[in-house]
C-alpha cells in the first residue's frame, strides 16, 4: 500500500511538473528560455522535477533560490510575478497616494537585470521607482526607503550563498523587511499571479529616477554620527587595517567611510575588490568561513596588520580577524563579534554619559546569552527575539519616540548600530569594530585582550554552529523528518546533564522538565527547538529560511577566573561542543 501511494505521487508530481514545463514553451516566454526548458524535457528528468515542481517560494522576506528556467527558479519571470503581487499589495495599502518605491542589488549574477525588471514592472504600475545607478550595499536601500519617503523597496541580492543563487528582498515603508500582516498578505497576492498576462510591463518608463552618490553621502554622514571615540582614532587612525569586498557591493562604500572617520591606512585586497558574481577566488562568499577571508589574512600577515575585515556580497555581514597573543591571526565568530560590540558600545554610551535608563538593545534567541549578561550590567534592557532581521527591525519600530535603540545583532555574523538602517549593516559596524581597535589601544589592549576581559567579567560562553545541507524536495522532507524526529524524543540529558527546559517556538511553549510546568514563549511561531540543561548548555535546532539547510547551534559555559587561564578553558569548551555533536550523531 506504501508502495502504491508513493507511486501516485510520482505519478501526480510528474503531472504537474509536465503541465508547467510545456507551458514554459509558449511565445510569451523568450526563445532562450524555451529552448532550455525543451532540453530539459528530451535529456534531464531530474533537472526538470527541481525546476518545476513547485513555485518558487515567495517567503516572508521574498524570494531567493538557483538561477535558473522553471517555476521553482530565480529568473526574469519569476521576479516579474512577485513585483507585480508585491506592487498589487502595495496599491492595496496605500490608495489614492503617490507611491514611491526604491530599487537596488548587488554582484551576483543577473542581479542588475533582475534589478532593471522589478524597476520596470513598478513603474509600470504608476510607481515612482528610485533605481541604483549601480549595486550597491542591501543597508543602504534599507536606508534610502526611510530618506526619500518611499512606501516599499526592494534589493536583489542572496547575500553569502553561493554562486547558483540570487535572491529578492522586499522592504516596508519603514525600511524594514515585511513582518505580520504583511509578509503573509503579500504572499497571498504573489500566489495570485499565476500568469505572465497579469504582469504590467510596459509604460512609466519616465517615472524611473537614477539615484546614487547623492544617497550616499546622506548616507554616510547619519552614520558618521553614530561614532563615540573620535579622540582614539586620532591618535591610533593609522593602524593597519586589511579589507575585502569578497567581490561584493562594499568596495562601494566601506573603504571611503572608514577614511572619512579617520581611519588612514586601509589595504583592500586587490583581487577581491573587483566585482564579480562568479566570486573566482573563494569557494563561497560567506565571511563566516576561514577560506573566505584567507586572502585577506595572507595579505594583513604581509602588511602586518592589525585587523582584517570582510564583508558578504551585499555588504550587510561582516567577518572579522584579529591578532591572538602569539601575533596569529584568528578568526570571530558572529557571536564573539556582536557581543564584543555590544560590550564596547555599552562601555561608551556609560563613559560618555548617554546612558539615560531608556536605552536597549535586541538579540536572537540563537544568539549568545552573554550578551543578556552584558546589558544587564548596564542596566540596559534587551530584547530576544526570533532569528532574522527583521524582527531586530520590528522591536526598533515599536519602541520608535519612546526609547533608544543602541545595537543588536544576531550569531550569523549581522549587526546594527543605530537606527537610521532597519536591517543588518556591515557599514557600520565595520567602522565601530574598527573604533573598538582604536580605543583598546588607547586603553593599552588589543581586541583579543577585550575579549578575555569580557568572558572574565561575564563568564566565558562558547558558541559554535554545523549545517547539514540537504538539497531538493528530498532534502526539504529530510529536514522536517529530523524536526519532527526532536520534537517526537526529545533528548533527557546532554553529556550527562539533565534537560531541565524545551523551548518549541512552533507551539509556543516552554516546557520545564522538572515540573511539567508550561508557559507561552511569547513569539511568534517558528519552526524552532531548543533545550537547556542543568550546566547552562544549551542546543537549537532551526531549519533556514533562505537555505537548504538545517542548522544545529551550541551554547555551553565555564567561569574565567583570569585572563591567562582563556586557551585552557577555550580548548575545554570546544571539546563540550564536539562531544555534545558526537553524542547527538551530528558529525
């Protein structure tokens, strides 16, 4: 029976795929992609399921997946429904009002393309469309929506994945990305475009404006206000900082602010400041992998340098190395970065006076606990939300006029100082990590030094994360299978430690072991899972939303009693971490 049912889902799945497919073929689809998609057909059976299986997912941040024919496929097409559901929903909540909207992307490939259509179809809409004049950084957009009063704004871009993807994010008038109802009401609107025949291409080709370097000088003076020791870079402004775009979009911007905010002596490495959505010399342009920031470390051990900074493609991460006390360079991870940040702005806000009583700070659930620690000792209030910018974004809109958002930021290497852009920005917090350098040395430290100073005032928390890729239809079923598979028998103990707490952000509730006790997470649902255990351990589960992945986070911690025991218990730490992967067969 288990066969047969099987079976007819083949049966119903090659149905469907074959009805898209031919589709495909018809003359309102240029010659190209006919071709392709007939190829597809006659030699490629696999291929073609992928391509055409499903839609692509209009999720509540867009679009994003392999460029590619097909309905499951970032392409012109694909780009063109979702802008004329995005622009219908847009018309929806903004009747009889002039609507302007704002348009950007990056290095991948096809992005200025993709960028030109979406610009095309809005305006073809009666939009007034602001378009780059070329890619530039995905905070930047954020940031241009809020200056010049735009409703809704859009940047083409798939951040750090690889090379085969390219991505649509949509924005609010707020210069957020979509968060409830919206997310969920343009997804509607999207699904409602079900033909090319429903797309608006053509007129309005006047109401596109070329924008550029006017925005980015608004744009880099806000952010120059957000700087707290200019006397520091005075004095150490000439320390050797090495930088790469990692072929992105902040060669743009990253190397002229840092020059602007008296930071002199910048060496970017020349390979990789060319862009290029090929990204020749790393095997993924994600900062957070040491192989995408090596030649950015080869050259800053040549130049010897202090500091090494990169930043993704769409120049809103940021991957950063530092000298160790053997004059090594090691990498930090996201979560060591935003807490070291956080400490640091804390630290000058409080030195500076500007701590008020309403100030805060938000994180993610999957972030760092530190950081908690951090601003409780500054009286600071802070926030957890879900992982994902935009709900950081969310919180600063709610609190907007009341209180003062200093900083937040979440473990996938994505910060924000300031509120003036409503999503992560590289800009910017290259430039205050950069300060940080500065004023350690002003404070006769080094960044490692801060870091040792922090875990031994705070207690040293670890973090490490694995994803396990699982590609495809199969690999999606894979992953809810594991999901499900938690949730079904969820472990007792970790290492030895009992479990003493479940947190479920997909039925809300936060279950103590101990008691039976049950409570509401007060977030909203999210396909999420997390146990605590007795010794302050703590694991995440999290399927991505952008990748086809799973994600598996650790969270583990031990007193420091100096700064000289910080290898010791470091190297004890990273053994918890690997053990704790062994035990729940994860490697």
């Amino acid at each position: 029976m288990k066969k047969l049912l099987e079976n007819k889902m083949k049966n119903e799945v090659d149905i469907l795929v074959e009805k898209r497919a031919y589709e495909w073929l018809s003359p309102e689809y240029d010659e190209v992609t006919r071709e392709k998609v007939k190829w597809m057909i006659d030699n490629d059976h696999k291929e073609l399921v992928e391509s055409f299986y499903k839609n692509l997912k209009f999720g509540t941040g867009g679009l994003r997946g392999i460029m590619g024919v097909g309905t499951n496929r970032m392409n012109e097409y694909t780009v063109a429904m979702a802008t004329q559901g995005l622009a219908n929903y847009i018309v929806s909540q903004f009747k009889g009002q002039d609507i302007k909207v704002a348009v950007a992307y990056d290095s991948r490939n096809n992005s200025s393309s993709f960028a030109r259509k979406t610009a095309e179809i809005f305006a073809a809409n009666g939009f007034t469309v602001y378009l780059f004049d070329s890619l530039r950084p995905t905070p930047e957009l954020s940031f241009t929506i809020r200056e010049l009063g735009c409703k809704s704004g859009v940047v083409i871009t798939a951040s750090h994945n690889p090379k085969e993807y390219n991505g649509y994010k949509a924005y609010w008038e707020d210069g957020a990305q979509v968060t409830a109802p919206h997310d969920a009401n343009i997804i509607n609107e999207v699904n409602k475009i079900s033909s090319l025949t429903q797309v608006k291409t053509s007129g309005g080709e006047e109401n596109i404006i070329t924008i550029g370097e006017d925005i980015d000088r608004i744009y880099i003076d806000k952010l120059k206000t957000l700087m707290l020791s200019p006397e520091a870079v005075a004095r150490y402004g000439d320390m050797k900082i090495v930088y790469t775009p990692i072929h992105g979009t902040g060669y743009k911007l990253l190397p002229k602010f840092l020059e602007e905010v008296g930071f002199t002596n910048v060496a970017i490495v020349p390979e990789q400041a060319v862009p290029d959505g090929d990204f020749p010399t790393v095997k993924s342009p994600n900062p957070e992998e040491q192989s995408a920031l090596q030649m950015a470390i080869d050259l800053a051990v040549k130049e010897n340098a202090e500091l090494v900074l990169a930043t993704d493609p769409d120049a809103d991460r940021v991957g950063i190395a530092i000298r160790n006390d053997k004059n090594e360079f090691i990498l930090v991870n996201g979560n060591q970065t935003a807490s070291l940040l956080t400490y640091y702005l804390l630290r000058r806000w409080s030195d500076l006076g500007k701590l008020q009583g309403k100030e805060y700070i938000v994180k993610t659930i999957v972030s760092s606990e530190i950081i908690e620690k951090i601003a409780d000792s500054f009286n600071v209030k802070y926030y957890n939300v879900l992982t994902g910018f935009k709900f950081i974004a969310e919180i600063i809109r709610e609190q907007e006029g009341k209180t003062t958002f200093i900083g937040g930021g979440e473990e996938s290497y994505g910060f924000l100082v300031g509120d003036y852009v409503r999503d992560k920005d590289a800009i910017i917090s290259s430039a205050i990590i950069a300060e940080a350098a500065a004023w350690a040395k002003s404070q006769g430290m080094t960044l490692y030094d801060l870091l040792k100073e922090m875990y031994v005032e705070y207690g040293f928390f670890k973090e490490s994360l694995i994803s396990i890729v699982k590609k495809g239809k199969e690999g999606n079923e894979e992953i809810q299978k594991m999901m499900a598979d938690l949730r079904a028998n969820p472990p007792k103990s970790i290492l030895g430690a009992p479990v003493i707490e479940i947190r479920d952000c997909q039925t809300q509730k936060i279950i103590d072991c101990r008691t039976g006790f049950v409570k509401e997470t007060g977030l909203p649902k999210s396909n999420v899972l997390q146990f605590l255990t007795e010794d302050n351990t703590i694991v995440s589960a999290r399927p991505s939303g952008t990748e086809p992945k799973i994600k598996f986070y650790f969270g583990v911690k031990e007193e420091l009693c100096c700064k000289e025991k910080f290898e010791e218990v470091n190297t004890l730490l990273d053994r918890k971490i690997e053990d704790i992967k062994i035990e729940m067969n994860l490697i």
